[in-house]
C-alpha cells in the first residue's frame, strides 16, 4: 500500500472513507496542538483550539478546493480558532511558550558536544531568554515567529494561512526579529552585568 498524501486522504474522505480522514488527524495533530500552544499559551485552550480545528475540518472538507495544501488550511483554521478563542477569553498570556518547550512540542537545537556545567547553565539562559522574547511579542508578531521558524512554513503559506498579503508576512517577521533582538541584546546585558556584580 503506497503512502497517501493529505489531498489524496481528503478526497477519500469526501467519498465516504470514514478512516481517511482519521490519518489526516494523525498527521496533523501534533503540530496543531504545537501552533496552538504557541498563540494561546494555556495547554486546556491548546487542547480544545486544536480538537475545534479539526471538527471545523471535517465539517468543511467539502469547501477545501486544493487551492492549497492541506496542511496551510488547517493551520489557517487553527489560527482562526486561536483567534477567536483570545477574543473571547480576552487573556494575553505572558508565558506563551515556556512550557511547550520544556514538554518538547518545541524546542531549541541540542548544545555542543563540548559539555560543561557553566555552559549548560548560559544554554538554559540562553533558551529561556529566547522564550520569554517570542512569548512577549504582540499576538500577530508572535503568529508570525512561529509559523516561519518553528513550522518551517515558507512566507507564501503563511500569507495563506494568515490570509494577509506577502509584503505583511514579512514585514512582520521583520519587526519580530528586530523586537527579538533588542530584547536578547537586553538579555545578554543583563547578564553581564551580574557575572561582573
């Protein structure tokens, strides 16, 4: 049996296999349950924003029209549920993404082989510093952030996803990682200033 790809499972679906569209849930609900933390911050809002992504899905498959991937129409699905859930809840979390790094949904690349307890100690700053900026930034900035360098999304799909023009995308990502920037320049001050102190 050949591997079938996300389009190929959502036509199955559309024709009345009850387990396709179950493979693309598998799939993708990592990923999802991932985005979703990232934009709400709370693993409950994660959870529930990610279940409501893909029964909006599955009650739409009949509008997906494969104008785009799978996959960037769920993403968009589930930043609309996010969205929407923020307005609701009207809460701004403050560490949005702590805990889905430190429970691996996302993460940071390993340290060198070249162990040391003070330079595992500066890496832990270093990833907590990192944390804490994306978490700070502002909801659209944040969005931004994590669909281009923790989802790998290419700025075209993110404009789909976000359903905003490319020059958007990447004038956000731009005065993301300058915000980001400032903040770890900030960081990195601080810290010398205690190991001097």
């Amino acid at each position: 049996m050949t591997l079938k790809t996300d389009e190929q499972l959502v036509e199955r679906a559309l024709a009345g296999d009850g387990d396709a569209f179950g493979e693309v849930v598998r799939r993708w609900e990592r990923k999802i349950f991932a985005l979703a933390y990232g934009i709400t911050g709370n693993v409950e809002e994660a959870r529930d924003a990610s279940q409501e992504t893909f029964v909006a899905a599955f009650r739409n498959l009949h509008g997906f029209r494969g104008e785009a991937k799978v996959s960037s129409w769920l993403h968009r699905i589930a930043v609309n549920q996010c969205i929407t859930r923020q307005r609701r809840a009207r809460v701004r979390p403050e560490t949005a993404l702590e805990e889905l790094f430190e429970a691996g949904g996302v993460g940071l690349p390993p340290a060198d082989a070249g162990y040391s307890p003070a330079h595992a100690t500066e890496s832990k700053q270093r990833a907590e510093a990192v944390r804490r900026a994306v978490a700070s930034l502002p909801p659209e900035l944040r969005e931004v952030v994590l669909l281009k360098e923790f989802e790998e999304m290419t700025f075209q799909e993110i404009a789909d996803v976000l359903q905003i023009p490319l020059s958007t995308v990447k004038g956000r990502l731009y005065t993301a990682l300058r915000q980001l920037r400032l903040r770890l320049e900030r960081f990195q001050l601080e810290v010398g200033r205690d190991e001097q102190g």
